[in-house]
C-alpha cells in the first residue's frame, strides 16, 4: 500500500513537473506562438549594452528574460486559447483585458468601454473646446482654399448596444460623441456619422460592423464613403460627385480574422463574415497596398478632378479602396494620439479637400496636441481689463514658428465659451493678435489649457512682449506671458 501511494506521488510530481516544462521545451523546439496581437512581441535581450563605445553589463536582463519568455513560450497561442474558452464558456467574461465579451456571438474592444459607460464623459467646456478647435482648422483650411471635413467612426456598442454584456450597463447621459454631434448641428463641415450608420444598422438582413472585430465591415465604410460625398457634393461648386449605390453592387461574403477573437483565441483562427463589394479598383497607388497601416499611403485616378487629403486612424483601412477612386490625388495619413494633425501640409500640398476622419474612442486625441497650422490674426478685443499676475507659458522656436503652451491661472475667471488670444507688442507697441487653440500639450482635459503655432512669415525681426487675453472679442481680461 505504501509503494503504491509513493508512485502515486512520484507520478503526481512527474505529470506537474512535465506540464511546468512543456512550455520551455516547446520553446527550444522552435514551437514558440507568433503574435496575432496588434503588437510587437519581445525581442531575446542582450547580456550587454553597448553606448558610446562602452560596454556595460544589462542590468535589467532578468527582468528583459522575463518579458521575453512570456510573449514567447511554447504553446502560448494554445494555452492562451484554452484559458479563454475556459472563460467565457464557464463564466461568460474574457480573458484579455483589450476586449470584451459580448451576447450572441459578438465581441467588443474593452478601449470602448468609457465612452459606453461614461466615464470619459468631458466637461461643458471640453465639448466647447472640441467644437473651437475643430471650427479653427476649418477656418485655417478655408483660408488656403481647402474645403475641410470632420466625421467620428462610432464605436461598436454605438450602433449595436443590444449585444452588450448584461453586466456593463450604458451611461443614462449622452455620449461625448453625442453631445459633439449636437453642438456641431449648425456647421457644414461636420459630418454626423454615427446617424447615418444608425440608420443603415436598422437593416438586419445585414452587419455593418464585424462581429470578431473592432470595426466596421465593408457596407459600414460604404455608408460612411456615401455621406462624405454628399457633403461635398452640397459644399463645393461643380465638384465631381460619386455615389455608390449599395443596392446595384454585386455584394459576396468572404471569411475574414477578426483583431478581437485573435487576440483571445489565437490558435482557432475563428472567422467573420465579410461583405465583398463588387467595385472596380480604377485607382494605382504609390507602392502595393500589402499593410493598411502605413503611415503614408498615396493613390492616383484617371479622369477625376480634386484632390483629397485625409488624416485617419485605422477605421479608414477598409475606407481607402472605396474612397481612392472618387480622386485623382488621395493621401492618407495616419496619425495618433502624440501625432498631431498636420494641416501646414494640406495647404503646401495641393490639396483641394481635407479629411479628419478619428475613432469615437479616440475622440479624446483631437485636445491632447494642438494641429500643426498657422494661429489665425484676429483682432483686438474691444474691452480688454488688465490683471498684474503671473502667467507662464512654455515657448519653443522650431525656425519657422513660435509655439507658445501652458495652463490658464484663476486669474482668468474662465468659463465655458471663454476663447484664448496671444497679443504680440513690438517695441513700437504695435500689437498682433492670435487666436489660440485651448489645449494643453499632453492632457486632453486640462480644460485651461493654450497653445498657439504664431508663425514668423509676417513678423518682423524685433523684440516682442507677450501677452494673453481670455474670454470674447467683446471682453476680455489679459496678463503678461512669462517664460518658463
């Protein structure tokens, strides 16, 4: 009895040793997981760094070792799949925290869930500062005669909530894309989205977003595509307008991967459903379309007239093909939270349209760094009160132009609508006057921010004082800027 209970032992600590070491040696058996992750897996770390000729010891390469064998150990895209059906089979919850699961089939980025929720809910004044920067880059555009555009890419559980999870209950309030959209009715440029896709989504006999994935399918993109031509077509005289109508395309289904179940069940590959619009690709671009995410792609088309150029994220992937041939010029930028707009290149580029196209979850990017344009001149206020208090400001010369950032004391008595202007005095006390965006660098809800690109094309070379002003062209109450 007792030999049999020491093999009992022994066979335990043998069956747990071996499953401990699976991985290892599936690992030196090269049958360590590719990612399916939309990341970089870690690299073997060095034992040492070399800098400025000098050779050193890493000191962080256990913890490097670590990292690396936990992207990279036998059977992972296995073992991380069993963990997740486990999961949601038994307890109906994912195992990976970028995503969620959803009712039905469906699964959802977790990225989303604040908006859902509404934890990222901004403040009055930050929708105000939505709707001041956007309405600055489309006078900046105007003035360089360029017709400019600005459409938000809802989130998933924006058009189809219904498969939420029963656990994760829907803010009572407006969305902040919601209440953008309510305060941008009245302007041209702006291009409510989210209801046209609402509208399309009431037809059930087809998705127009993937299941298994964060974004929209092909039949969402040609929504979106339709909306921003009849913009166009509405704002620009003689433009060459080009609809699709879905219901004359020859629509296939073809099987796709999706970013979120690929995450979760790497080694299932379980597919989508992908609608294949039947359009004829009259367009070539620069270099073979092979990743949709790069961050410059450029395409040319025969017998079209304007040229385009949009600033986008990834919900423009499946966007480009449909869009490309409506152009005879398209550029597609892709930008990111520390990657502001770029709208000096529009105006430099020949461009006779410009795009801002950003995820709803994303929204948050549009305040986090001010668009790389000219402030606009403006006037003098009329009515302008001093206060002697200190204000400063960071201030970096790039060679072409001054940017001036920082945060807004009490001083300023700032509310909602309050607009900020930068005041250039020569030593003549000759004034200029700027419209500044109200952000502050790095922190999309400082809601006291500032930040203004002055250019120096029209300034002469000359010793300036700085100043500030807060609140309206009819009042305002103004400081000196000091240097950090």
């Amino acid at each position: 009895m007792k030999i049999i209970k020491k093999m009992c032992v022994v066979a335990y600590i043998l069956l747990i040793t071996a499953a401990c070491s699976l991985p290892f040696i599936g690992m030196l058996f090269g049958l360590g997981a590719k990612s399916t992750e939309n990341r970089t897996m870690t690299g073997l770390p060095d034992l040492y760094t070399a800098e400025e000729d000098k050779i050193e010891a890493n000191l962080n390469y256990t913890a490097e070792l670590g990292e690396y064998y936990s992207d990279n150990f036998g059977f992972r895209q296995e073992l991380v799949t069993a963990n997740s059906l486990l999961n949601e089979t038994l307890f109906g919850r994912s195992s990976n925290e970028k995503t969620t699961v959803g009712r039905d089939g469906w699964y959802y980025l977790s990225e989303t869930l604040d908006d859902y929720t509404g934890v990222s809910a901004f403040s009055e004044r930050g929708i105000y500062r939505l709707k001041k920067t956007l309405d600055l880059m489309n006078t900046f555009s105007e003035d360089g005669n360029i017709t400019f555009a600005f459409f938000v890419a809802p989130n998933k559980n924006s058009i189809y909530p219904e498969y939420m999870p029963w656990s994760i209950r829907a803010s009572s309030s407006p969305s902040n894309l919601d209440r953008l959209s309510k305060a941008m009715r009245s302007k041209l440029y702006y291009i409510d989205v989210k209801s046209v896709l609402k509208q399309s989504a009431g037809d059930r006999s087809r998705y127009i977003y993937l299941k298994n994935d964060s974004h929209w399918n092909n039949i969402g993109a040609l929504a979106a595509y339709n909306a921003l031509q009849d913009n166009l077509n509405i704002r620009i005289k003689k433009y060459d307008y080009m609809p699709i109508d879905e219901s004359g395309l020859y629509i296939s289904q073809n099987e796709i991967s999706g970013d979120l179940t690929a995450m979760l069940y790497p080694s299932l590959d379980k597919k989508d459903v992908q609608y294949e619009l039947g359009i004829a690709r009259n367009f070539s671009s620069e270099k073979p379309l092979v990743n949709m995410m790069d961050s410059e792609i450029n395409t040319t088309c025969q017998g079209r007239y304007f040229n385009i150029i949009c600033y986008r994220d990834s919900f423009f992937n499946a966007f480009i093909p449909i869009n490309s041939n409506a152009f005879a010029k398209a550029r597609y930028t892709r930008t990111s939270k520390t990657s502001p707009y770029d709208l000096n290149a529009a105006k430099s580029g020949d461009y006779n349209i410009a795009v801002v196209e950003i995820a709803e979850r994303n929204l948050p990017n549009v305040l986090y760094n001010a668009p790389i344009m000219d402030a606009p001149r403006v006037k003098s206020p009329k009515v302008t009160r001093r206060r002697y208090t200190e204000q400063r400001c960071s201030f970096v010369d790039d060679g072409e132009s001054f940017l001036i950032n920082g945060e807004i004391g009490d001083w300023a008595e700032l509310d909602t609508e309050s607009n900020i202007y930068i005041e250039l005095r020569d030593s003549k006390d000759q004034s200029f006057y700027y419209e500044a965006f109200p952000i502050l660098s790095g922190d999309a809800y400082a809601d006291n921010g500032f930040s203004a690109h002055i250019s120096k094309y029209n300034l002469k070379n000359d010793e300036y004082s700085l100043f500030i002003h807060v609140g309206s062209q009819d009042i305002s109450r103004y400081t000196e800027l000091l240097l950090n």
